[in-house]
C-alpha cells in the first residue's frame, strides 16, 4: 500500500496534492488569525528584510510555534525531548517547536510534497541530495542573505565563505549548511579474516578484488556479494574509470574524468563500457553474486552477519559504522575496508549542502527559525539536547568532558534505546561529541589519506532540473532500468547484442538531448568559476 | 426542480444514508479531479499550486516519445483482460461448489480459507514469490533434489506471466466468491425445488437455473472491472518484478514504467499526465462496451 503512494503515474498523487492543499488552506487560514492577534512584528516577519534590521536584539515579544520538518523517524523518547527543549525556547526565544518527521518510508516523495503544496513549515532539512539546488533554483526556498546577519549572527561568523558559496544559487543563499566537512567515498567492506587465511593477496585494485571473490567463492563456497549487487558493481564501474557524475545523480551522464572535467560523455557509448560488461559477465558467471540479485530485497550486509557473505557496498563513515556494529554483534568476523578512491587516488569532499536547513517559501516566521537554529548551533546546551538527548537518561559524559558514552552510566546496556534523529542538518565539527564513523578505530587513518588527496567539489554544484529536457530524461531513466542494470550485473545471455539494444533504446529515449542539455549547464557553470 | 425536494423530503431517511457514500465520491473522486489541470501545466513555486505556466500536451511527451507506450499498454491491458476473465470464471466456479456443498462447519471454513489471501499484503507476496522463485528457493531446491537442472526463473521472461496471473488470482479469489456467494443465495429456493420434482440432477440444476440467474451479476462485475482496465495493479508488479530489468519485457505496465520514469526526478505534470490518459483510456472503454451491451442486452447494461 505505501508503494501505491509511489504511483506518481495514478490519479492518487493528484489526491494526495489536493488533500495536503486543503490541509494547507486550512492551517493557511489559522496563522492568519494568530497574526491578526499578534502584533505586527509577526506580520512584517513575512516580508523579509525590514525596519527591524538595524535592531540588535531582535523582538521576541509574541509567542511564536515554528513547524520543523526533519528526515526519517522520530527517536522513541522524542516527546519528552522536544518538550526539554520547548522550555528552553520558550524562556530565552519566547518560543516553541513542533518537531516533524517524513519517516525513511517513501520520504522523498514526502519531502516533495510537503515543499510542492506550499504547506505552512518555518524550517525544514535541505540537502544536495534532496534535490537542494533544484529546489532553489526553482524558487521553494526563501533567500536568507538579509535575515543571516541579524538573527543569526552567530552562524552568520562562523560558516566559512566557501561553505556559503556552496549554498548559495543565482546568487542568493537558501541554505544554513551544517559544518561538519566529510568525505564519503564509495568502497567496499570485506572479510579480511577469510583474505588472510585463505592466503588472498591485499586488495589494491581490480583484479585482487576479483581474485579475492573468486578465493570466497571456490574455497568458502560462499556467494560473496550475497544479496542486492548493483551498488556494489555501479560505483566500483564509475570510480575504476574515473567517471564523475554531474549536479547529482545524471544517470548515464558523467564526466569522463576530475582532470578534464569538460568531457562529458553518455558512459554507455563508450569503449570502456562495453569492456567492463564483458568482465561482468565473466564475474556473474563464475557464482560472485547471484542470478536473482536485481530481485533481491536483501542487503549484502545481512548476509555478512550471518556468515553468508563477504563483501558490502559503502561509503567511508558508513563502512567505520558498519565494521564497529560487526565487532560488537560477531566478534570472531574481521572486516576490513577499501575506498573506490584508491583507482585514481583522488577524493573530493562532500559539499556543504550535503546537510543544511533550509527555510521554504512559505515559512510564516522565518526569522524565529533563524534565531532557533542560531541556538542549536552555537549553545552545546542546546546542541546536545537537540543531538544527543537528555543527559543521565540517553547519554552521560565521557570522563574526558568530550565525547559522550552510550548507554548513560548506570543503565544496562540490553533494552536501552538511544536517542538518534538526523539532525545532521544542524550538526557543527567542533561542538560534535560523538566520533565520526561510529569511532571505528581505521578512520583516522583513511581521513588522513583522503585529506591529502582531496580536490574540491566542482561537479556537484552544477545547477540542473532537466525542465528542457525532462520528457527525454523521464524516458532514460527507464532505459537504464530495463536494459542498462542487467547488463552492469552480466545477466544478460549476449553481452554484444545487449549493448547494442541498449544503446539503441537511449538514443531512441533521447538520450542525447540530455547529453547536451548537462553539458551546456556544467560548461556555463564551470565558466562561471573559471575551470578549464 | 420542484419534484426534486419533493423527493428529497418524501425520501429523506433513504438519502441521509446514502449521504456518506456521496461525500465519499464528491471528496475522493470528485474534487480531486481538479488536478487533472496539473496534467497541462509546468508547476512552480512562486505561482503556488494553481500558477503553474501552461505548456499544453507537453507533460504527455515522455510517454508517447520513447515509443513505449504501446507495448505498455497492450501488455497492461492483455493482464487485466486476464485477470478478470481468469478471476471472475475460478470465483464463480468456487461460489458454485461452494453453494452445493453440503456441511456448514466444512463451507464455512473453506470460505475463510480461501479469503484469507485477500489480507496478505503485496509486500509479502512478493517476499513469498522471491522465495518461492530464487535460486535459492523452493522450487529450485526441489528440482535439484529431484536430479534436475535448476530453473533461473529471474533471468527469463516466459514464467512470470503466468506467475502474476496465478498470485494475482489467488489473492482476489475469496473475495470476489463471497460476491457471487452472495447472489448464488439470493436465488430463490422454488426453482430448484420445482427442478428437483421435475427430474433434474444437480449439473442440469446449475446450467440452467445458477449460471443464468448469475449472467447479470458475472456482466455488472465484469463492467466495473474495465473502467480500471488500463490502471496497472502497481503493488502486485511491483512487489514481484521489482528492479529486475530482464523481466521488464513481458511484465512491464504502465503504472511501473511511470514509476521507473519518474522516480528520479519527481514531476508532478508528468505524473497526472500519465494517470490522465489511463483514466481517459478506461472511460471512453467502458463508454463503448456499456453501449454495446444496450444494444445486444438492455437489462445487463449499466446505464
């Protein structure tokens, strides 16, 4: 049934637009009447910059309830929270929240919707991966620029110019980023213990990850990627080749490489391509995952747990995360890492928008917001609360007055239930008390190597909503589905056949309209910041 | 006009029960149809819903460019053609045996047995089909155990034709039995008492008193269930085929291929542009056999 909601296809979608709508009309018509009790300082809050500028502490005389809306699910203990922090508010801002979540079920879809039908929401999360800079671009955000210095002073100061830069689209910021600078290369996680002894080399490249499959596979019998395989196989393919996707996902458009960042090309039209399928093939047929993997639910890394698999796509903190929850549930399974990074030795961090919040449209009181948010970021009294939870009940201080300890001393470690939302959209390095990577002890490592290897982000930042092209995108993406994943996975009985079927069905999708849509936006983009 | 408050009053009782039915329509069916105007619009967020710049039969594009659109179509209508023959035959087959079965405590409990499925979500349906079906899975294990070669039922397109049709028709089976149950006992008893004394043994009885006492009923179903024939069942195709591209072929709807399209980049034109034209499709279909039955049969037509 929640699939059903998915059918952007049916009528439903329609229904659920207007259901919101009215829900929207209604609530629409309440703040109104709160704002005509309210004193006109709410009133001009609507329109931006004001008078009020040139004040130095900002009204906080009306009550003011800001609507939040934050990913995925709320913790279990978030009432209590959130009423923690309500008091809090309510005493220095005047101030309440209420706290929403989309949950992880279909929360794009949400996320869509909620900004679409222009419901009442002074703050929401924000991120290049959701969609960030189409939305801006679009205009579903409010532009902040007037509003940061006086309500935010604090995290106005403290973001650094680039990470403005990188929030800021048609020369308007629609975002607070986080400050919490990453690197999230894709690689893979994989059983040294069974490497070790079945005496497999180190793995380095290619061939010694295919050496090791093959070890798994003869020796332990093993389906070494057992489960959902494409992650795995896609993101090995692009960072063995070097590809760089474009302003997000671009589908089957990449730039062929970092150094000529003007090369774009529809990767399956290359000579690469086709000699990476045939390898695939080779692999699907020597057992390395199973022919069913396109219909299989399961991750990979369950299958690991239950000493069924050995390999596992990730990223650098989530593989530090994955490793450490391992140690502590299998102590006798030892896994290590390698970052995808390692083919070019090249990594690039993540924007700044990777995480940010955001203020859409429609926000009632944009500047309570700012103000709220100026708080959780810059006060750790707020900024624990808000991240980690109470103290004593979801986490104590470790003896260093640092980093905190979960469970919370003096509570037993079985049936605890930590407080854990995504509040990345706030999260600020220095004010962090929790270690990246679950505190997997090879991190610091690989953060040292990725530093020094690191090359800023050009790619991401290139402003793309496909309107020219869409009904050609829409028909690609479907391409890639049907004909593009079986034949990355080496399902398919003839290798040179099914490239040129898939092929002929891009071009037929319109695939180069598409092509030459992203190249004129990622050229105009890298004309503007002067990239060769 | 007047005769109409006159009936409103006179049967006042009669239309505040149906009134929760109506509201139903009018907030369900009706005024969500205003979003038939997002079909032909570019939405924008400074326009809000209804400012978006009107583009015409742009939103319509994706689906008739790609050249798609007619295999997708015949294979969405071909499965419902067969679901609903296949379902409403087995369902009206069962209510028969069901009907003549004598044994409360037995009927009953088949009754139950067989609308139990009806519950199951799609979600575990398609759990049930991947583990039924996998390499790994029931079917595969007996083959092998059996000395045979095992079947990659996910890498070939032939069986799951029949497996959609199978799963989709075991789940509606106890429902749509409990509705032909249901008109089976509203037959009076008289005719098959006069039968009996005349001679006629329990197969004459069903030809010629049931099945013809059952053809409104079996022609009304039918005619409800074509308006929907070009909406795909998303869950069921969706669940079983999933991401799995070698299927796509002989399993490809509609209603997946939209999904697949637009999952990516969310627009909400394109979305009511595709439900648009399958709702249109089902509309002028259902037009057109409701006019033909008129003419064959004016009793059975709808209207």
């Amino acid at each position: 049934m929640k699939r059903k909601i998915k059918t952007m296809g049916t009528l439903l979608v329609s229904t659920a637009i207007m259901a919101s709508m009215l829900a929207a009309c209604g609530s629409g018509n309440n703040s109104n009447t709160n704002s005509n009790t309210g004193t006109n300082a709410e009133a001009s809050a609507n329109t931006g910059s004001n008078n009020k500028a040139d004040a130095k502490t900002p009204d906080t005389s009306k009550k003011v309830e800001l609507t939040w809306y934050l990913l995925g699910d709320p913790a279990k203990d978030q009432a209590k929270v959130t009423a923690e922090l309500n008091k809090m508010l309510q005493q220095d801002l005047n101030t309440t929240i209420k706290l929403n979540f989309t949950t992880w079920t279909d929360w794009q879809t949400k996320y869509n919707l909620l900004l679409a039908s222009g419901e009442k929401i002074d703050m929401i999360f924000a991120s290049s991966w959701a969609d960030f800079y189409k939305f801006a671009n679009q205009g579903a955000f409010m532009p902040l620029n007037d509003l940061l210095p006086t309500y935010a002073p604090a995290t106005w100061s403290s973001i650094s110019e680039q990470d403005w830069k990188e929030a800021t689209v048609n020369d308007k910021i629609y975002a607070v980023p986080a400050t919490y600078p990453e690197y999230t290369p894709d690689g893979i996680v994989y059983r040294d213990d069974w490497r070790q002894e079945l005496g497999l080399p180190e793995i380095t490249d290619v061939n010694s990850i295919e050496a090791y499959l093959d070890g798994v596979k003869k020796s332990k019998g093993v389906t070494p990627i057992n489960g959902k395989a494409y992650n795995e196989v896609f993101t090995m393919f692009k960072a063995f080749q070097g590809y760089q996707q474009i302003g997000g996902d671009s589908g089957v458009i990449v730039s062929k490489s970092y150094d000529t960042p003007r090369d774009i090309v529809a990767y399956p039209f290359t000579p690469e391509f086709e000699e990476w399928v045939k390898k695939m093939k080779t692999w699907a047929e020597k057992g390395f995952w199973k022919s069913d993997t396109l219909s299989d639910q399961k991750e990979a890394g369950d299958a690991i747990k239950t000493g069924q698999g050995a390999v596992y796509w990730r990223n650098a903190p989530g593989a530090g995360g994955f490793i450490t929850g391992l140690q502590s549930s299998n102590p006798d399974i030892k896994m290590n890492y390698f970052p995808f990074s390692r083919f070019h030795g090249l990594t690039t961090p993540t924007l700044s928008v990777n995480n940010a919040m955001a203020i859409p449209k429609s926000a009632p009181n944009a500047e309570r917001s700012l103000m709220v948010l100026d708080k959780l970021r810059n006060d750790p009294k707020y900024y624990d609360l808000f991240n980690y939870g109470i103290e004593g009940t979801h986490y104590s201080m470790d003896a260093d007055g640092k980093h905190i300890v979960t469970p919370p001393a003096g509570v037993e470690a079985k049936g605890f239930v930590g407080y854990d939302i995504a509040t990345w959209g706030v999260r600020v390095e220095s004010m962090e008390r929790k270690k990246q990577a679950g505190g997997w002890e090879g991190f610091d490592a690989l953060l040292e190597e990725f530093k020094s290897q690191s090359k800023p982000n050009i790619f991401a930042q290139v402003i793309m909503d496909y309107a020219p092209v869409k009904s050609q995108q829409a028909a690609v993406n479907s391409v890639i589905q049907q004909y593009g994943m079986p034949l990355m996975m080496g399902l398919v009985p003839d290798v040179d056949k099914a490239i040129a079927t898939y092929r002929k069905q891009l071009e037929a999708a319109g695939v180069n309209d598409v092509l030459k849509y992203v190249q004129e936006q990622a050229n105009k983009t890298f004309d503007a910041q002067g990239i060769k | 006009m007047k005769g109409f408050f006159q009936e409103l009053v006179r049967n006042r009782i009669l239309f505040l029960m149906i009134a929760p039915a109506l509201l139903f329509f009018i907030v369900f069916a009706y005024v969500p149809m205003v979003g038939v105007y997002y079909a032909f619009t570019r939405f924008s967020f400074d326009g809000g819903l209804f400012g978006g710049e009107f583009i015409g039969f742009k939103n319509f594009e994706f689906l008739f460019n790609s050249g798609v659109l007619w295999n997708l179509t015949k294979n969405t209508v071909l499965y419902n053609i067969a679901f609903i023959i296949i379902s409403n035959l087995l369902q009206l087959a069962c209510a028969i045996f069901l009907s003549e079965l004598p044994g409360k405590w037995f009927k009953k409990s088949t009754q139950s047995i067989m609308f139990l499925p009806f519950f199951v979500s799609f979600v575990l349906v398609g759990a049930f089909v991947f583990n039924l079906f996998s390499n790994a899975g029931v079917v595969n294990t007996m083959l092998t155990s059996m000395g045979l070669q095992p079947y990659d039922f996910y890498l070939h397109t032939a069986p799951w034709k029949y497996i959609i049709v199978f799963f989709h028709v075991w789940k509606g089976l106890g429902y749509g039995t409990v509705i032909y149950l249901a008109a089976i006992m509203s037959i009076s008893d008289e005719y098959h008492e006069a039968a009996k004394i005349d001679g006629a043994n329990i197969f004459k009885r069903v030809r010629h008193i049931t099945l013809p006492l059952l053809v409104p009923t079996f022609i009304l179903l039918i005619l409800l269930s074509l308006g929907g024939i070009l909406k795909g069942q998303f869950d069921l195709f969706y669940q079983i085929i999933g991401n799995n591209g070698m299927l796509y072929n002989s399993t490809d709807i509609i209603d997946t291929y939209v999904y697949r399209s637009l999952a990516v980049n969310f627009d909400i034109g394109m979305g009511t542009a595709a439900g648009l034209y399958q709702s249109l499709f089902g509309f002028v279909l259902i037009i057109l056999v409701n006019y033909i039955i008129r003419k064959v049969q004016k009793d059975y037509a709808l209207f």
